[in-house]
C-alpha cells in the first residue's frame, strides 16, 4: 500500500481503515488532504479483499472544515479553484470562485458513488467542509459529544452539497442550521437522522470497527448494490441536480457584503479576529473554538 503524507491507511478483515491524519490542523481540508483521501480510497477499490471503507481522524476532532489558513494553497477548498480564497480572486473571481465550486461538488459526488461503504467515525468537531465528508459517507457513527454544524453559514456561503442534509434531516431542520450556524451534538444529530449511532466517546472506536467488520461478512457484489439502489433513489429525486446549484447558490452569496467583510477583516486582522467577528452577535464563541 502506498504512503501518503496527509491519511493512515490500514486493512484489517475485509475493512480498509483511512485515518485522516492533520490533527495540528484539526483535520481541517487542504488539496493535501483532499487528493491523499481521494487516492486512498482509489488504491482500495479494486478488487474485493477490502469491502469496506472505514474513515476516522486522528486526534481530537474529526474535521473542522475547510482550511482557511493565510497563506495556505488550497484548491480543495470550493472556492479555491486557483489556491486563493474567495475575496482574493481578482476580477474574474465570479467565474473562476463558480469553477472552483462546482469542481468541489463533483469530487464530492465521486465519493458518493464510490463502488464500496464507507463508515464514517466521528469525534470531536464535524463542521462546514466536515459535513461534506460526512454526506459523501454511506453510514456515520459519531461520539454523543461530537459537535457538528455549520458555523461559516453565518459570514462565508454553504456547503455546496449541503452535507446532504435536505436529503437526510430533511427541509426545516436545515433551515434552521444554516439560519442559525448553531452547533449539535452527536446525541441531536442522531435524533435528526443525520448519523446513524451515537455512542460514548470511549466506545467509538469499538461501536464503529465492530459495524464495519460485521458488514464485511456480506460480498462485495451485494454491499454494492445496496448503497446503489438506495443511492438511485435520492439521485432521480434531483440530488445531483440540486448538489451541482448549491455551487451556484454558493457563489452568489461570494458575492454578498457579510462575505466580502469576513474577507477584509481577515485580510487586515487575521482569522481568529474575523471569525469572532462573525460569532460575535450570536454570542457562542464557534470562532473561537475552531
């Protein structure tokens, strides 16, 4: 198997392990990151020996979302397509932010429709980019004090899939997470459907291994056929179509005067003064924590 700088991988009874591996970074997303996910899961599909992808993280989050650090260059962030943050795209930023974006849903899809489950095993912050992993992911078990949520929606656009939540805690429970940009725990995430399992931080690990080996007693060819058929039903309901407008509704609001605000005060502040500026009003800290 080959080494990758950003992700763990192990394989262990029919279950391919990949750790994302960015804890100083609390996992956040960089083109890193993204492309050693993607290529892990690659060098895992052929064949039927692993049936099952297991994704976890190392340290104490799971993935705080995109990386926005000054100076980073990241075209896994959906509005990076050149390396640059959004409000840093220049004149052609409004084509250029939309070609990032909608390359960013694609590479989400891809995962979606990846031939093979993929457990997803959540602890600690699961927020913005986060839930995208998490949507493009076919089961998740979270610790009950996770923390998920999109805190961004409050300054910086959406998810340009949305994490899949219209499909999975349906229309006004995200509505209410993107009005808000409130965080939820693992135990209210589970009561809303958007994961499956949520356990005592200390039993994750074991809750989740034990699921993914458990399935892996079924041939690939029917664990296959399952996530498809069950995929086909939610995709002629529209959801690729409405995943690729997200990218549109993303970029439109790249465009408002909250964003382009955070935009500036990063610039000038740094990060951590533009997120609290952000989090201010609502009084919660979210930019603090992350």
């Amino acid at each position: 198997m080959p080494e990758y700088e950003n992700v763990l991988v192990d394989v262990e009874d029919g279950v391919g392990t990949i750790t994302l591996n960015r804890p100083e970074k609390l996992n956040a997303i960089s083109e890193g990151l993204r492309d050693d996910l993607e290529a892990a899961l690659r060098d895992l599909n052929p064949g039927d020996a692993v049936r099952v992808i297991r994704l976890k993280a190392a340290g104490r989050a799971f993935c705080a979302g995109y990386d926005l650090t000054p100076g980073t260059r990241n075209r896994a962030a959906p509005s990076q397509p050149r390396g640059e943050r959004a409000w840093e795209l220049g004149e052609s930023r409004v084509a250029l932010d939309r070609e990032g974006l909608r390359s960013s849903v694609d590479r989400w899809l891809w995962m979606w429709s990846y031939r093979k489950p993929i457990v997803a095993q959540v602890q600690g912050f699961c927020l913005a980019g986060g839930s995208e992993v998490i949507g493009a992911c076919d089961i998740v078990f979270a610790a009950e004090d996770a923390q998920f949520g999109h805190p961004a929606s409050r300054a910086l656009g959406i998810p340009p899939t949305l994490g899949m939540w219209p499909a999975k805690i349906g229309m006004l429970k995200t509505k209410e997470l993107l009005f808000t940009g409130d965080m939820i725990d693992g135990r209210e995430a589970h009561r809303i459907g958007m994961v499956n399992h949520a356990v005592p931080a200390d039993r994750l690990e074991e809750a989740t291994n034990a699921f993914c080996k458990r399935i892996a007693k079924l041939p690939l060819d029917a664990l296959s056929v399952h996530k498809h058929v069950t995929n086909r039903w939610f995709e002629i309901s529209g959801l690729r179509t409405a995943a690729a407008e997200g990218a549109e509704f993303d970029a439109i609001y790249h465009e408002t005067a909250s964003f382009r605000e955070f935009g500036r005060r990063s610039a000038e502040d740094g990060l951590k003064s533009a997120l609290a500026w952000r989090d201010e009003p609502f009084g919660d800290g979210h930019g603090a924590k992350k």
